[in-house]
C-alpha cells in the first residue's frame, strides 16, 4: 500500500516539470501578445506624428509667405491697415497654434486649437484678398504674382497633408478601439487622436489668391 502510494507521488511529481512549462508557455504567449497590440498601437500613433510633421512644413513655409503679401500689399491699401493688421495677428496665432500641435499631435486640444486658428487666418486672407481685388495695379504686381502662386501651391500642399493625417488618425484611432487592443489601450496611455479638420464649413475652402 504504502509502494503504491510512492509510486503515484513519483508520477505526479514527474509530471511537475511538464505542466510549469505549459503554465510558463501561456503566460509568455500571452505577454508577447499584449507587447504586439502595444507596439502596433505605438507604430500607428507615429504614423500620424509624422503625418503632422508633413503638415507644418508646409504651414510654417505659409506663415512665411504671408508676411511677405501684406508687405506686398501695404504700399496700395494704405487705407486698409485694419485689415493687414488682422492678416498678421490671425498669423501669429496660427502659428502659434501650429508649435503646440506639432510639440504633440496626440493631443487633441492642440490639434482643435490649430484648426480654429487656421480658420481665422483663411477668413482674414479671404477679407483683405476682397480689398485687393479693387486695386488692378496691385494685383498685377510681379511680387502680388509670385506670392499668389507659391501661396496657391503650399495651400494645395497642406491639404493633401492633413488629408494624409486624417488618414493616418482613422487607422491609429480604428485600432485603439478595436478588440482586443481596446482593453489596453486606455492603460497603455493610448488617448484617441483629433482629425484636423475646419468645421465651418464656409471656411473650408482655402483663399483663392488670382491676379
């Protein structure tokens, strides 16, 4: 009785090994698989940082320009200088606007606050390009000319680059919320990222800058 007793502790204890390797084996699956979710998450959210990278390069190349066309634009619209002077503070703001989002293109705050600023500056353009419109000399200016085609052209280029953002969020933020990765997310620190977007939509369209 007591051999057979022996004998069945030896197997069990014989078995031991095998079921801590099983144990081990689950739990390394299952911590390898919790680092895939956090690392593709990781790659997304970098995806659409350097997305926002593309972005200001091409809005500070704006910021720029802009200085340049109230320069421009001063000599002739001597009357106007509410006007020019609205241009360079909805500028400034922007531009600001533009460094705290680009410090950090996950924080929606940020991001919400760049396309309030942009909205402002695209309305102010559009005004003081209303007045430009009653002058033909000045819009006829080789300077007026050359500004108004790089402005054009980075306009364009800033659009296919929150275009590219937005796509870049939808895929990070699709992710975030999908299972499993929805269960971590939140504790990995993965907050949803804001798409940059202008919501009035009177205000969507960028100036047209033509002489």
């Amino acid at each position: 009785m007591i051999l057979q007793h022996v004998a069945k502790v030896s197997i069990n204890l014989g078995d031991f090994p095998w079921v801590a390797v099983v144990a081990l084996g689950v739990v390394l699956g299952a911590v390898l698989w919790v680092v895939g979710i956090y690392n593709n998450l990781v790659a997304l959210r970098n995806r659409f940082g350097n997305a926002f990278a593309q972005i200001d390069v091409q809005l500070k190349r704006r910021y720029d320009l802009i200085p340049n066309l109230v320069e421009t634009a001063k000599g002739y619209l001597k009357h106007e200088r509410e006007t020019l002077e609205s241009v360079i503070k909805a500028r400034n703001l922007a531009a600001a606007a533009a460094g705290a989002a680009a410090a950090n293109p996950a924080d929606g705050a940020a991001v919400r606050g760049l396309a309030g600023a942009e909205s402002g500056l695209a309305g102010a353009l559009s005004r003081m390009m209303l007045v430009v419109e009653q002058y033909p000399e000045l819009k006829a200016s080789a300077n007026m000319l050359q500004l108004s085609e790089e402005l054009t052209s980075t306009e364009n280029r800033v659009s296919f680059a929150r275009q590219a953002f937005n796509d870049a969020v939808m895929a990070y933020n699709t992710a975030r919320e999908s299972f499993p990765a929805v269960v971590f997310s939140g504790m990995f620190g993965f907050q949803p990222a804001e798409l940059f977007q202008i919501v009035d939509a009177a205000e969507k369209v960028a100036p047209k800058v033509r002489f």
